[in-house]
C-alpha cells in the first residue's frame, strides 16, 4: 500500500524547499566573505642587502615575526618614476604563518624621507591561515634618508582593491 501525506504537511513541505536555496545562498555568501589583515611592525631593520626584519603585531592574529626579502631602491633624488621592485614577505604567528610578494616603490618625499608603497598579493599560508590565501594586500612604510637600515613604521593589510596592471596577480 503506497504511503500518502497530507495535503497540509504537502504544502509546508514544498514550503521548506522554497526557503532552502536561500539558506544555502546566505551561507555560500557568508562563508566566502573575503577576511581583513592588517599586520603593523613598528621597526623593520635591514639585517643582509636583501633581508628586513622585525616584530608584527596584527589585531587578526597576535604577534609574529615579519621577513622582507628583496632589493629595496632607494632614490638619491626625487623622481616621479621610481623602479619597482619584488619583495616577498613571510609573516609567522602562532597560529601560523603567510607568503607573499609586494610590487615595491619606493619615493623620495619632501623631508628626506623614503616612503615605500606597493600592491600585493598573499601566495601561500599555513593550513591554519588557508582564509587568506590569494588576498590583494597593499604595503608602506618609511626609511629616513639618514638612516636606509630601518623602515619604521611598515604595514601591509588588505583586502585591497587590485589596480589595473599594479601587479597584484603577477608577484
């Protein structure tokens, strides 16, 4: 003997299905939704010719350990072109650590002041950070013309809107 429902419970049935695909749409929507990073390190110090280090603080994920790898150029004069250079990072917290690469500028700026500035793009990360793989970040910091060991501070966070051709997806 086939098994019969209700008209009623027919009708709340076909009812839950309506409602369904928007559940699963605000879900999909919500679980997509693109992280925010700020990492802050109040002093990066050139340790080699193309290594910078120091300590990160970042509100997303405590304190860390902050690398730069790269040639930095700095100006002798100002220009309104500076070359840009690739720079990779590699952020290390607890919870886990981020690659990635920055399109570095640096310009000279009125008070002998060497204000670095740039697109970026994290690469890779820990299973623990996977959330942020592949987010566009941007970068700055500033180097004292008396002083081109340190950049104090420097920053980099995101999500940043990627420019056209700024190199967000090329580093």
């Amino acid at each position: 003997m086939p098994a019969t429902i209700s008209p009623r419970r027919a009708r709340s049935f076909i009812a839950a299905l309506a409602v369904c695909p928007l559940l699963i749409l605000t879900t999909v929507a919500t679980a997509t939704t693109t992280p925010k990073l700020d990492v802050r390190a109040s002093v990066l110090t050139k340790t080699t010719d193309t290594t910078w280090q120091g300590e990160a603080l970042s509100p997303q994920l405590g304190r860390g350990q902050l690398t730069l790898t790269g040639k930095v150029t700095f100006l002798p004069t100002a220009t309104d072109d500076p070359p840009p250079g690739l720079i990779g990072f590699r952020v290390a917290f607890k919870k886990g650590w981020l690659d990635g690469c920055f399109r570095n500028r640096v310009y000279l700026r009125p008070g002998n002041r060497q204000v670095w500035d740039g697109p970026g793009r994290v690469t890779a990360s820990s299973a623990s950070l996977r959330a942020y793989r592949h987010l566009n970040v941007t970068e700055g910091g500033m180097t004292p013309t008396a002083d081109l060991t340190r950049a104090t501070p420097f920053r980099f966070d995101g999500p940043a809107e990627p420019s056209p051709g700024a190199g967000h997806a090329t580093c």
